[in-house]
C-alpha cells in the first residue's frame, strides 16, 4: 500500500498563517510558536509538496503559482474542519440528526413553512434538510426521509401521500396584451417558459384543451419551479406552473392567471422512508408531524 501524503493540520495552519500575513514572524505570533518552528512546518511542506510555495523579492515574502493554488485547496480543508467541529459542538449528548431530502421549491415553498414549531417541540431532532434536483439515494442511507412528486410507487419504502395538485399558467400583468385574449392559443405569442423536472407540461396543458400547437416546447428552460416563478414575475413569459407554490403571488397581483384553464397533475406529492425505518424515534416523530400539517 502506497504511502498517503498527509501534512499534519499544523503544517496547514502554520501555511494558511504565513501566506495570509505574508510574514512568518506575524504568523508565530497568531499560533502562539516560534518562528524557526513555523519556518520548519512550511519547509516540510514543502518538501512533501516538491513545490516552493513562498519566495523573497525585495525582502517581501510571496507566495509561488503552486503557493496560490495550494492555499485555496488548504482553506477549503481548514473551512471544513472548523465547521465540523462546530457543527457537533452545537449539539447535546441526546440529540439525533434526521436528513431531509427535498426538490428546491417544494422545500422552500411547502416543507418550510410547515416545519414552524418542529425544533421548539423536538428539541432532541437536528434537521438536516437538502435541495436534491436528482432521484433520492433513499435505501443507501443518503436521507433519513424524502419528499418527491410522483406515482407512490417506491420498492423498499413506505410512501405517504401527501396531496394533489392543479398546474395554471402564470405571468407578470405587465406584459398582458391590452385586449382580452380570445384562445389559449394566444399564449404562444409569448415566450412559454419551460421547467426541465416537467418537460411534457405544456403540451399537456395545451393538449387538455383538445389544441396543439408547434410551440409548446420552446422558450428558456429553467431547472426547477422556483426560477420559473422568478422569471415569470420578471415579466420574461408565461409560466405553467402548481397553483399552490404561486398562492402568495396571486394573492398579492405580482403574478396573474391569463388563461384561467388549470390542469391537474398526473401525479402527487409524497413522503417516504425506507420500510426497515419505520420505527426508528425521530422518523416516527417526523412523519407524524407532517401528517399533523396536512
């Protein structure tokens, strides 16, 4: 087995030290060492490296190429391990961390708000929430519990239903035409803004109508709702978007319906565990309070 370059943490931070003062004496100071034995730490470093990561010019210290590149990698490192151990100092002896996984805008605009209270009645259960755009790594241990869109149907989990949705079409009143429109057709004259996770939305919705129409694949395609919603209230086109993640916006007359034609979705929101994971405490905990939501 080969040897593994691994500089200890003190030549790291006896580095980061140095080139961030550009100076050695400055950098012992900070460590509270002396600076022959800085001098040493960054020399082995070097060695290992088989790269000069600091010169002298003028009797100015700098640092090297090989010096800049490395001290991007060593922050990253240094920034990790500081965040790690804070990470668990924030935590009691008894408490557990469960992972949520969830697409961006049904966490931010759904999950979010209906975890309000959660922690203060749960103070034992860390949430660990992710924005995941690919399919979950749910039976690999990745998430403790999930929330996707789809049929239900997931070997190995439990799956919750959650609820049903109807897509409506969206945009910016200000770039209403001044006459009513006369067909949903008219729609087309405007950029229809396409999200990546439902490519087929438009074509359905137009579909739902008994139309059908060369466009209802082009525009701008966005990765998830959220930028939709973002470019549609930008006055940029025509969202097709779920009515319940634009509520606030309709409400408020950022965003108008100008074809009030709203289609249900062919499938609905769930959340899932594994099967195995049933009785585990904060899952257990977990589900009932987002049953409880409902």
């Amino acid at each position: 087995m080969s040897k593994r370059l691994m500089p200890s943490m003190t030549a790291l931070q006896c580095f980061e030290a140095v080139a961030r003062h550009l100076s050695f004496t400055r950098a012992a100071e900070e460590l509270h060492l002396t600076q022959s034995a800085v001098s040493k730490q960054v020399a082995q470093l070097e060695e290992m490296l088989q790269h000069l990561l600091f010169r002298r010019i003028r009797r100015r210290l700098q640092l090297t190429p090989a010096g800049s590149l490395y001290l991007g990698e060593v922050n990253k490192i240094l920034n990790q391990v500081e965040m790690s151990t804070r990470y668990i100092l924030s935590y009691g002896g008894e408490t557990e961390v469960l992972t949520v996984a969830t697409q961006p805008t049904f966490g931010a605009r759904w999950l979010i708000p209906h975890l309000k209270g959660f922690g203060a009645s749960n103070p034992n259960i860390h949430l660990d929430i992710h924005n995941e755009l690919e399919p979950f790594d749910l039976l690999q241990g990745k998430a403790d519990v999930v929330f996707f869109f789809g049929q239900g149907t997931w070997p190995g989990a439990e799956c919750i239903e959650l609820f049903g949705e109807e897509v409506v079409p969206v945009c910016s009143p200000d770039i209403l035409p001044g006459q009513p429109l006369g067909s949903a057709l008219d729609l087309t004259r405007m950029v229809l803004l396409q999200c990546g996770s439902r490519p087929e939305a438009w074509h359905e919705w137009f579909l739902g109508q008994e139309l059908e129409t060369e466009h209802s694949y082009h525009g701008p395609r966005f990765d998830t709702f959220y930028m939709c919603i973002r470019a549609a209230q930008s006055g940029c086109g025509v969202a097709l978007v779920p009515r319940y993640l634009v509520e606030d916006e309709l409400a408020e007359g950022k965003l108008v319906i100008p074809w009030d034609h709203p289609m249900r979705s062919n499938g609905r929101h769930f959340m899932a565990y594994a099967e195995h994971a049933a009785e585990v405490p904060k899952i257990r905990t977990f589900v009932k309070w987002i049953r409880s939501q409902l």
